[in-house]
C-alpha cells in the first residue's frame, strides 16, 4: 500500500527554495488566487499568521505538508487576508502574545521584461505584547500583495518569514517570546 503522504524533496548541499520576488508573485500567488494550479499547494503551504507565534510559524511552515524544504530561518507560506471589521479594509496583525507592525514604506515589484507593476511589498516587524507598548524582536515578514487582481479578489498574500542576523557576529538574535504576569511587571517596577 503506498503512502498517501507527499515525500519531501530532498535537495542537493546547497539548494534551497530561494524565489525571485516576480516569481513569488507572478507565479505562486498569480496561481494561488486564480486557484488554477493544485502544485502550488505542495510547495508552498497556507498558514494563518495571527492564530500563530513567529517561531511557531517557522515549525509549521516546516513541518506542513510541503515538498519544499525551507532552513531554519526562513520559510514562504500563503496567508489568507484578515480583516480588523466585517465592513472594513484595515488588517488585522494581532496574535495572542505580540502584533506585526508595517515598517517603512510599500515597494513596488515590477515585471523584469514589460516593467509593469505585479505587485507590492509590504515589511511586517512582530512586537510582544500590545499596541503601543510592544516590545521589537528579531522577526520579520516580507509580506507579497498581486497588484494585478482587484482589491476584494486579493483573498490572499505570500509571506517570506525570517529571523534577523545580527550584523556584526552574523549569528540570529536571540529574543525568546515571554511575556510578563501582571505581579511580574509590578515586581520588576518596584525594583
């Protein structure tokens, strides 16, 4: 009896799953939305960021049946958009521990042969606790919007996950989620 389940690929030393930002978009998310091709679904999975933590979305995404296999810094996942409000066009970042904030501006991804805009990128930084006393950790999202589709088609993004580098040891940074008990934070105030 065969095994149901798909066998990961195993890449050479080396290899990895490394897209260029017009794949991700004009391919993988392109598919994605039109829901035309069932190989995408195999290589990419599809998580919904705000019911995970950064490092459980990194275990998820690894573990998820995928036949790609990502490192242990980054990993590319579907997400479905998640509105604030029923009537509104406001995302909702929250988790249970943290929020994803936008940083910077949006960027613009053109299309390497026509130079005709696809898509938009969006940097996403996750802090613990909530808005505004958020605490910044090391976790990033690079987050990839179809601008080819119109708004209420746009159902869903592709997400790069990773963990900043410290610079000058080039090691991760290292900032575990914890978050305080209220007795915790009275106790560290009379400190």
């Amino acid at each position: 009896m065969a095994d149901p389940a798909p066998k990961r690929k195993r890449m050479p030393v080396g290899c990895g799953f490394r897209p260029t930002e017009q794949e991700l978009i004009a391919h993988y998310l392109h598919h994605r939305l039109k829901a035309d091709d069932p190989s995408i679904y195999t290589t990419i999975p599809e998580i919904d960021v705000c019911k995970y933590e950064p490092p459980d979305l990194l275990a998820l995404a690894a573990s998820a049946i995928s036949l790609t296999e990502f490192d242990d810094s980054e990993c590319y996942f579907f997400a479905p958009r998640d509105y604030k409000y029923s009537n509104s066009t406001r995302s909702n970042r929250a988790t249970s521990r943290g929020f994803w904030k936008v940083t910077g501006r949006d960027r613009k991804i053109k299309d390497r042969d026509t130079n005709k805009v696809i898509g938009i990128q969006r940097i996403l930084v996750f802090y613990e606790g909530r808005f505004p006393q958020g605490i910044k950790t090391s976790w990033v999202i690079h987050e990839y919007h179809d601008a080819t589709f119109s708004l209420n088609q746009r159902t869903h993004v592709v997400c790069k996950l990773m963990k900043k580098y410290d610079k000058k040891t080039r090691k991760k940074i290292s900032t575990d989620l914890k978050i305080q008990t209220p007795s915790q934070s009275n106790e560290l105030q009379n400190l």
